[in-house]
C-alpha cells in the first residue's frame, strides 16, 4: 500500500506541462496589462497592435525556453524524491513571474528597460505608496490566470504526456521568437534583464594593445565655430545651461508639444542649433563630465568612479588662462560624485543645496520627507544675489533642478492648470492628449523651467558681462516621456545663444555632449589665443565634424547604442541618421561589421583607461591626480574599522575612535570619508574637533570657519567653532559669529550658552 501511496505522489510531463502553460499564459496577460497601460497614457494608439503580436510571440518564445531548460531539473529532482520535482517548477515560475511583473511596471512607469544592476530601483518603485495598489492588483489577476489556465490544461491531458512531441513543440516556440524583432516594448522583460547580464559576464573583451595611453592623440583644430561667433577684443564668458530630462522635440517650433516651452522655442530662433545632437548619458553628473571633460564613463559614469583619475578638462584649460570657474545646481551634488570631480577641477565657486541659506525656500519634500533642494526660480535668485563684476572672464555651469521627477516647484497648481488648458489644443491628437493627461506634473514642471529660464536671460542681460558672454544650452536624456527607442530618448537641443551669435542657423551634422569641449577650446584658441596642449585624450571630435564615435549610456551604465560616422548600432540592427533627424533602419554587412568592431574597441578601451588610469599621463595633467593619499598600512587600519560604502556609518566609527582617545586613527578615517566624500560636513567639523583636541587650534579655527562659510545653516558648525574659540582664547571672534548666526537664523540654548561663554571670558580678562 505504501509503494502505491508514492507512486500516486510522483509527478509526469503533464503535470509540467500544465505548469509551463499557466506560467505562459500569465505572461501574456502581463503583455496585456502593459499594453492597456500604455494606451490609457496615449502612448499608443491602439492596445492589439503589431508590437503586442511580436510581445506574445516573444513571451511564449520565453516561457518555452524556460520549460525546456527547468524540465531536466524537474525529471531529476522528481525521480529523486515524488513531488519534489514538481513543487521546485511552481516555485521557480512563480518567482519569474513576480519578476516580470516587477518589470513590467517600471516599464509602464518610465517607459525604459532595468539592467540587472539596477534591479532594486524597480523594486523600491513598486514598493511605493502609489503603486503598492497597482502591483497588488496584477499579482491578483496574475494568480487568478495562473490557476485557470492550471485547470484548462487538464483537459489536454491526452495530447501533453510524450516528451519528444512536447520538446518539439517548445523548440518551434523558442526559435519563433528567435526571428521576431525585439525592443523595449515587444520583449520579455526578464529575458532582456538576465541576456544582458549574461553578456557583461561572459564579455572577454579587454583592450589588447600597444598604446600605454590608448586615447592620447595629437590636438586637432576645431576651428569652425569663428563662423557662428563675433569675435572681440577680450575673451569671451561661457556660460553653459543643462536642463533636466528635455527631449528635442519639445523645442522643435514645428512640433505641436513645442508650446510647452515657448520662451525656449523662441532662444532657439535666433542662435545656432543642432538638429541631431545626443546625449551621452541619462543623468547630470554624466552631461557635466561629458560636456567639460569628453570622458570615458566608466561602469556608472565617470564621477562615480572609486579612484582619481588624471585628465584634462575645459575647467582646468580655461582656469590655466585665467578664468574663473564656477558651478550652480539647487540639489545635492554629493549623490552623484560631482562635488568630488569639481574639487578635482579646482573650480572656483561651487553652490548646491547646501549653501543657500535661510532666505530660499526649499522645493516642496517627496512622500518620504525628502526635498530634492531649490527650484529654479530660487537658484536664479541666489545666483544674482551673488553675482560680482567680473574682472576676468569666467566659465559658468548651471543645471536645472525642476524638471526632475517628483516635480515639487512652486505653483504647481496653477502651471497643472495651464497644461489642462493646453492639453485642449485641436492640433493635438487624441493620443497626444492622453500622454499630456498623464502626465500633467511633468508638462507642468516644462513651463514653470521654461518661465524661470527666460527670467535668468533677463537677469543676465542686465548684467556688463551680457554683451561678452556665450550661451551653451542642452539637456541631458528624456527620462519622464515614452521614446520609440533609446536613439530617440539621447536625442536632446544643443544651441548656441546670446549677443555673440552672428547668424540663426541649424546645422545637421550628428554631435554628442561629448563634442562640445574640443569645440569651444578650438574657437577660443583660435580667436583669444586660449593655450590648451599638444595632446588631448577627448572621446569627441567637434561640433562640426562629421567623423566620430560614441555611446549612449542608461542610468546604471548599460551601453543602450553606439554611432559611428553616421550609423546607429540598435540592437544589433543599422540604422542610418537622414539630415533631418529620421532614422532609417538599412542592411549593409560590410557597414555593420565595421560599426560593431568600433563598438568592440571602444568598451574595451574605455574600460582599460579607467581601471588602470591610463587616460592621461600624470605629467600632462594640470590638476594630477593623486591617489597615493594613503599609505599601505593606512588603507589596511582604515579596513580593520570600515568597510564598506556607508560613510555616514564611518563618520559614527570615527567619532566613537575620537571619543575613546583614538585621535590618530579617528583623524585617519574622517580623511579617508572626506576623501571619498569632499562634502561630509559632519566629517569635516569632527576633523576640526580633532585638530583643537589636539591643541591645534590655528588648523582647527580655519578650517571651522571654512565650514560656517560653506554650510551657514548647520548648527554643529558653529558649535564646534565656539568651542575651539573658547578653549583657544579667541574669544572676541565670537562676535563675528554672533551675527551670522543672527543673519541665517540659526540658534538653540546650547549655542546661547556657548556665545555667552565666550563674553564672559573677555569681560574676565578685560576686569584684570
């Protein structure tokens, strides 16, 4: 009876197959769902439409790849032990197709595909508030469907017990898909993910060749800007603006969606724009090194790389020449590493969220609590209030904070409002008006950037430095709009504005933010005499020329394309860049070969460069770097007490090494957090803390008072400075403490009590 009970328990190809039909028929209804979404955000026309046969094609392909290889784990396990087989294969699908779902929901989200690196970025998106519901809800239907088609599948019992017609029947699937195209909204999500990250791991390329520093090259004159540009009798001020997430055709005057930024539409008219200009990445810190530095990216984006790397940039050539530098963004620079490469760049003025003070008015927080910094509106404003008559030329980069997602600015209302109007445009379609509809807060944040950029013009034009100052205006990648492929999402505007400009015109040549340095020296070298250096390691070539590599990057450091003299390399297919911007999909082998072999040296060489250092040799750099910062035995103490990338946890080990008489090793690790990270504020007064413990109080006041300086609405700052004034009998510059805290509003009992302490000790010695 017993052998009988345990053969009943043993599983068969038809209990599998039941398995492997729920878990495909989930996925179609996971492209189902995708597709009503999509259309209800009117980013597509109709919800069965070519994409959506290719997606069903394409996730039978998947889910009969997946049987075919778990079905030789099912027999082994289930012969091993009755049912263990079984209940393996239900677990292994049902986690798939959680983590379908997981993707499918970004996608419908942020119209783009997650590479596995960023795969919690998905998950903390579904965890949300507002899509916790939404996710819920699927799983429901997800399950419901996996239960029905379980149970319809028993009906076919008679047809899906014999392995070799069932193996056939996966392989037609599977190579079905195989001659099907693929892109981001015709492919399963999960499969893209793991193809992906199998072929990082399996990618043996590594550059190979004799070049100790590959992208060193001779200079070349990129002279063609004298054309578009007056020349006077002084160098002139480059100030350039990078928007946030601005897709080209929003400044396109022929375009109906133009009309959400029509004061920017309007600075197109009279300067020289690019029709076909990209950008290399998605985020701010990936314009700004691109823009000033033609840098290589790296895994994550060349500021986010873990060493120093030597190079030269257009802060650092122009700064050789004498101008003065400067960096302006509302946020916090310190997430995506800039305030580290701008300390690199010994860029002069650097404001971010952290130095506004009290008379600014922080965007509104997100569901967390967080705010992203100071709208645009506020970082125009500060920037005034700070401006100077300059005496030398200056470099300026500004970065917009506004457009970015949770789109918190000021009157948000009131501009939502402006877009429901808008939306009622007649020259829009029916499909147009629900993608406006579904996203109100971000067309709405498009107006209020596009309000306060022509302010700041306005405020600018007031200034003596107007009529000599060239304006560099860009964006970095549509990050908030569905785009037909990652080609159209790195298309953003690029153009020339200002006084300067001697004809509008629209040039076609194809350019990256890559390219913009090597043009602006080129101009300045010519006409103003700027000294730059005989070799260069730019990854562009110029504005203007029409021979040229480079890359689009998504947000993790995926490589979504590549372009090379004129051709797009998308998913392995050729597409040809037309003068007006179309993309025309061609075959030609001999051009693709040649593409794919570019594509091939570029990763290889790019990784090389910044793994090793080998960029720029350490003698040519004007700012080298310098990564011997820490002695052999310092890295080895300073990993006996952290590790990891949790500086804030560092700082908390730091300051327990200070508190129990560990000045040394206490010192040690606050230079290694703010070595990592220039920002640390807390770090940097625990330094200055450690400086007076140890009677350096010279060191320690300088240092403080920088902090006060940088930070004026930090409380600790000022605590530790009037301590160490204190202790060191310095008490009369209390006083000049005194009224910056009164003028950032700033104060508590304890620094009362502090303040107080100090009057008294001068009234004391002045009674003797």
């Amino acid at each position: 009876m017993q052998v009988k009970a345990n053969i009943k328990k043993i599983r068969t190809l038809k209990d599998y197959t039941r398995l492997y039909l729920g878990f495909a028929i989930s996925l179609i209804v996971l492209g189902i769902y995708q597709q009503i979404q999509l259309y209800d955000q009117g980013v597509i026309a109709t919800v069965f439409n070519r994409a959506f046969y290719i997606l069903f094609v394409n996730q039978l392909g998947f889910a009969s790849i997946v049987a075919f290889i778990f079905l030789f784990a099912f027999r082994f396990f289930e012969k091993r032990k009755p049912g263990l087989g079984y209940r393996l294969s239900m677990v292994f699908y049902g986690i798939l197709l959680f983590l379908e779902a997981i993707l499918v929901l970004y996608f419908v989200k942020n119209y783009s595909l997650l590479s596995y690196d960023a795969l919690n970025e998905g998950f903390n998106l579904t965890l949300t508030l507002s899509n916790i519901f939404h996710f819920l809800v699927l799983m429901v239907i997800l399950v419901g469907s996996y239960v029905l088609s379980y149970k319809f599948a028993s009906r076919l019992n008679t047809i899906l017990g014999h392995l070799y017609p069932y193996i056939f029947f996966l392989l037609v699937f599977i190579i079905g898909s195989l001659f099907v195209e693929k892109n981001y909204i015709n492919e399963n999500k999960t499969q893209y993910l793991f193809a992906n990250k199998i072929k990082e791991v399996l990618d043996l390329n590594t550059y190979k060749g004799e070049k100790e520093f590959p992208l060193l090259r001779p200079s070349l004159q990129n002279r063609g800007l004298s054309q578009f540009i007056k020349q006077n009798n002084k160098p002139p001020n480059i100030f350039i603006i990078i928007l946030d997430g601005i897709p080209k055709s929003l400044t396109d005057a022929t375009d109906p969606m133009a009309v959400f930024m029509p004061n920017l539409v309007e600075m197109t008219k009279v300067s020289v724009q690019w029709q076909n200009f990209y950008s290399n990445g998605t985020e701010i810190n990936d314009a700004v090194t691109n823009i000033t530095g033609s840098l290589p990216y790296g895994n994550n984006g060349f500021s986010m790389l873990p060493q120093t790397i030597n190079r030269n940039t257009l802060y650092g050539f122009l700064k050789k020449n004498g101008y003065r530098s400067y960096f302006h963004y509302g946020g916090n620079l310190g997430i995506s590493g800039l305030d580290t490469y701008l300390k690199q760049e010994r860029v002069d003025v650097v404001l971010d969220k952290s130095k506004f003070g009290p008379n600014y008015k922080l965007q509104l927080a997100d569901r967390a609590g967080v705010s992203l910094g100071y709208p645009d509106g506020e970082l125009y404003r500060k920037w005034a209030s700070s401006y100077q008559i300059p005496n030398t030329p200056k470099i300026e980069l500004l970065v917009n904070l506004s457009s970015q997602k949770p789109f918190n600015f000021p009157d948000k209302e009131k501009f939502i409002a402006q877009v429901e109007k808008i939306s009622l445009n007649p020259n829009f379609s029916r499909q147009v008006q629900k993608q406006i509809q579904k996203n109100k807060a971000y067309f709405a944040s498009l107006l209020y950037v596009d309000k306060q950029l022509q302010k700041f013009i306005n405020l600018h034009k007031e200034t003596n430095e107007h009529q000599n100052t060239l304006f560099v205006v860009t964006s970095t990648a549509n990050k908030y709009l569905p785009s037909e492929n990652a080609i159209e999402r790195h298309h953003v505007p690029f153009f020339l504005y200002g006084p300067l400009i001697k004809n509008p015109q629209v040039i076609t040549t194809v350019a990256s933010h890559q390219d913009v340095a090597p043009s602006l020296l080129g101009y300045l070298e010519e006409n103003y005499k700027i000294k730059t250096a005989p070799q260069v390691t730019w990854l562009g070539s110029g504005l203007l020329k029409d021979k040229k590599d480079f890359a689009l990057h998504n947000k993790k450091g995926y490589l979504e394309d590549f372009y090379s003299n004129g051709y797009f390399l998308l998913d392995d297919q050729l597409v040809k860049v037309e003068s007006k911007g179309e993309l025309q999909p061609i075959e030609n082998t001999t051009e693709a070969q040649r593409v794919k072999s570019r594509l091939k040296a570029y990763k290889a060489v790019s990784k090389y460069v910044t793994t090793h250092d080998k960029l720029l040799p350490k003698e040519l750099a004007i700012f080298p770097a310098d990564n011997k910062v820490f002695s052999d035995a310092d890295l080895v103490y300073i990993n006996s007490v952290f590790s990891g990338l949790d500086y804030d946890k560092g700082y908390q080990t730091a300051k327990g090494l200070a508190h129990s008489g560990n000045l040394e090793g206490a010192l040690l690790l606050a230079n290694y957090i703010l070595h990592k990270v220039p920002g640390h504020v807390d770090a940097k007064i625990l330094k200055g803390r450690i400086f007076s413990w140890s009677k350096r109080y010279y060191d320690s006041i300088e240092l403080l008072e920088q902090v006060v300086e940088l930070y004026p609405q930090y409380e600790d700052g000022y605590a530790a400075l009037l301590d160490v004034y204190y202790w060191s009998g310095n008490n009369h510059r209390a006083a000049f403490l005194a009224d910056k805290l009164k003028e950032n509003r700033v104060g508590s009992d304890d620094l009362d009590f502090k303040l107080k302490r100090c009057n008294q000790q001068i009234k004391a010695l002045s009674s003797l």
